[in-house]
C-alpha cells in the first residue's frame, strides 16, 4: 500500500484541495475540490484509483464548491459538517465519525470557528500505527493566521472568535507538535487576516511562529482576531449562497467565443454589458476600447473581479492569448461568473485595425505625482484599503476605496486631473478605468504608486 497525499493549487484563489486515499485499494477521497474538477479525474486515472467521497470542511465563500460536479462524474457520495444551512442532500458528520478509504481513515474533529459547522479531518495510515499523523485544516488555521470570523455578520462575529479560540486551544493543541497541517488557502486568500507563505507546516511550527498561538485569555484573543480585520470581499456571501444550495452542473468550463470587433461593438450597446480588459495597467494606459474597466489578468484577478463586477452582468473580454483566454475562463468559473459573452478576436490589435474608436489613458511616475500633489487643480486619489491609508499615504490625498469608488463619484469633481494610487498601479487602474467610463476625462494613474513613492523616498503623510 501507498499512501496517496496530493495537494493542488488553484492559481489566482490561493485554494488548497487534496487527494487522498490507498492506491493499493485503489480508492481516493477529494477534499475541499475547485469547480472544474477534471484534473481530479485525471490525477486518479493516472495513479490508478476511483474517487469513493467527496469532503466539504465547511460552506465555501470564497470560490464555487466542485462537490456537485465532481459527484456528477463519478456518483461518489458527498460529506460535511452538520449544519441546517446546506440545502442539499449530503451526509453530516459528527465530531468522532470516521472515513474508511482503504487503510486510510478520515476522522472528523469539529473545529468551528470561521463557520459554525466547520470540520477538520485527523488523517491516519495503519502502515504508521494507531495515531493521527496530519490533520486537514480546511478554512480553519492556516499558515501564520487563522480563518476569519467575521465573514457571516449580523453579530455572530464575537461568538465565532470565542469558538475559534476554544478550537484552537481545547481541540488542535492537544493533539501535539509533531502533527502536521494541511489547510485549505496559502498567501494571497481574503480568508484570513494575513495567510503566511507555507502550504502545509506543523503544530509546532505555528505555535512558534504564528501570532495566532500567542498567550492570550479567551476574551484578549477575540479582539485581537477580530482587531483591524479587512473588509471582507463583496462577493462572499454571494458564494455562501451558492455553495450552501449546490453549484449548478455545467460539466466543464463553458468555451468562450471569439468575436469580431464589429460583433464586440455591438454587444456592447447592451447595457447589462460591461468589457474587461485584462492587459496589463501600461497596455491598458496606451490605449483601449471606451468605457472598459481594466483589470489585469495577475494572480489578483478573480479576487477583484469578485469586488468589482456585478455577476448579473454579461461580461466581454479583451485578452492578449490564448493562454490568458484560458486562463481566464477557468478563474470566472471558478467564482460563478457564468454569464461570459465572448472575448475579442486578436485583441486590441484587430480593434484598432478595424479603425474602431480608442480611449487613452495618462500615467505619471511618482516624480511627477510629487511635482502635482499641491496643484491645486489635482486631486490625489487614493484607492487603497483603510488600513494602508492609515500607515502612510501621499501627502494631501483623499481617500477612497476602490470597490466603493462608484458610491462616491459625487465627492469627485470632473474639472480637476484625479490622480489615482494605490500599492502597486493595479486597483489604481481599475479606478481610473471607473472614473473614465463615469465620463471624468482627466485621470491619470500612477504605475508603482505607493511602492515606488516609497522606493523614491518622497514625503509620507501618516494619518491618526
């Protein structure tokens, strides 16, 4: 018998799935999967296995559960925490009750925290005796942080910390430091306050080194999780929804149709339309078609997606590949973005060769933002989160943040330049792409934005 451990990495969500089971009995379990599930199928072609369960730690927020799609292909039950939520027929495990997959065996330990029916799985292999030698973590302790309990609301945000920190302390502690943890998100996952860069550690490793497992009364440890926690992501209770109903089955992620620049254009005139451009913040700044919002296809991508675009609204895309037109099929689906029209065929060079009209965008290096800070006809836009404001920003800026820069366009005036910042030049393009598209026609972004500012050690403004 050989013991089967895979981790796969979802790109852009920072989501940790696994395969696990005996490949001598030839079964595997799925734990936690992604929506397009072929490369499960795939993985136990290879190695020779069938997929006997499918395991959900918890009601996912943050991408669209495969579960339902993966059960479609192989017809392999689906199990989870117990909870009245789930609107769907799957068997609920009790704290204690076992998995047998092959001489693997999944133990599950409710560890509520960051949801209220949230389990981790001991996992145990005869071959190396009677003790647990891993635990699946799920949402619920990750590398240097721990799964956020605010992302319910309506006031269960203190009694989830107050359960967070009795699992961590009554239930995960005591198992030992030797054991090792596997969660469900790395660095990059709005899950957590600040997931560290490891995808898989130890007890012992976080209780050294993550601030999580400081010494702290039940009462300290829920206001210091709860303490300068970020906003969370518009787009999570959407998910919940989703997740605690079942995904639709779709079968695989739908092929996205290349359009003409003609056939684009007009579909554009829907005004349940809206045009991403995926370029990068420089492309993008050169040229592009009026009225698209850009954001670019990095490992951000989904995430901003999530904050920024209405998923009633039927989306077109400009991509620079076909690697990108993938790429970004796979990362809307992923998120339950279903409503994709089509992407431009050869980009923005087949629009400008078809004589189509384009929008420019102007860029300033942070010299030049410095030189125009005290313009009195500038306005300094930063679009970062409260917390990066609060630590330093450009001197005089005003501040607003990026998913809410649409509620405040009246604080904005159109005779001034906006120029807008924010850590990298990334959310400043999608604000910038924002206040073009509400017909605000002086708006420069400023690639690099508050890292170069600072690698340029121009004056900081710090704010109480």
């Amino acid at each position: 018998m050989a013991l089967v451990l895979e981790q796969i990495n979802v790109e852009g969500l920072a989501h940790l799935s696994y395969l696990i089971g005996d490949d001598k009995a030839g079964v595997v379990a799925v734990l936690d999967p992604r929506r397009d599930v072929d490369i499960y199928i795939q993985r136990a072609r290879e190695i020779g296995v069938r997929i006997t369960h499918i395991i959900e730690t918890h009601i996912h927020a943050d991408f669209v559960s495969g579960s339902h799609e993966l059960q479609a292909r192989t017809n392999a039950p689906i199990y989870g925490g117990k909870s009245d939520d789930y609107q769907f027929d799957l068997h609920q495990l009790n704290e204690g009750d076992e998995l047998k997959i092959g001489n693997v065996t999944l133990r599950a330990l409710h560890t509520p925290g960051h949801t209220p029916e949230h389990i981790s799985l001991l996992i145990f292999d005869a071959k190396q005796g009677k003790e647990p030698f891993a635990i699946f973590t799920g949402d619920f302790l990750f590398n240097l942080d721990v799964g956020r309990p605010d992302l319910l609301g309506g006031g269960t945000e203190k009694k989830l910390a107050a359960q967070l920190y009795h699992s961590l302390f009554d239930k995960l502690v005591p198992l030992g430091d030797r054991l090792e943890i596997y969660p469900c998100h790395g660095a990059g996952s709005s899950c957590g306050k600040s997931i560290g860069d490891r995808r898989q550690s130890t007890i012992g490793n976080e209780r050294i080194f993550s601030p999580v497992f400081k010494q702290r009364t039940e009462a300290e440890f829920v206001e210091w999780v709860l303490g300068g926690m970020p906003e969370p992501p518009t787009h999570y209770p959407r998910l919940k929804k989703v997740n605690a109903k079942g995904a639709k089955v779709l079968g695989d992620v739908p092929i996205l149709p290349p359009l003409s620049p003609q056939e684009f254009q007009q579909l554009m005139q829907d005004e349940n339309t809206v045009v991403i451009d995926t370029r990068s913040i420089l492309a993008f700044g050169g040229g592009h078609i009026p009225g698209a919002i850009n954001i670019a296809l990095r490992p951000e991508f989904p995430n901003w997606i999530g904050w920024m675009i209405d998923p009633e609204k039927k989306i077109l895309m400009v991509l620079e590949s076909e690697r990108g037109v993938s790429l970004a099929s796979q990362q809307l689906f992923r998120i339950g973005y279903d409503n994709i029209v089509g992407y431009l065929h050869d980009g923005m060079t087949s629009w400008q060769d078809a004589g189509k009209p384009l929008k420019h965008l102007g860029e300033w290096t942070v010299q030049e933002l410095n030189q125009q800070k005290d313009n009195p006809d500038v306005t300094v836009l930063d679009v970062r989160g409260e917390d990066e404001f609060k630590n330093g920003n450009v001197p005089g800026a005003k501040h607003i943040y990026v998913p809410h820069l649409e509620e405040h366009l009246d604080e904005l005036d159109k005779n001034q330049t906006i120029a807008t910042y924010c850590g990298s030049g990334y959310r400043a393009s999608i604000a910038a792409s924002l206040l073009q598209k509400h017909g605000f026609e002086k708006v420069v972004n400023v690639p690099g934005s508050w890292n170069a500012w600072t690698a340029a050690k121009l004056l900081v403004e710090k704010n109480p």
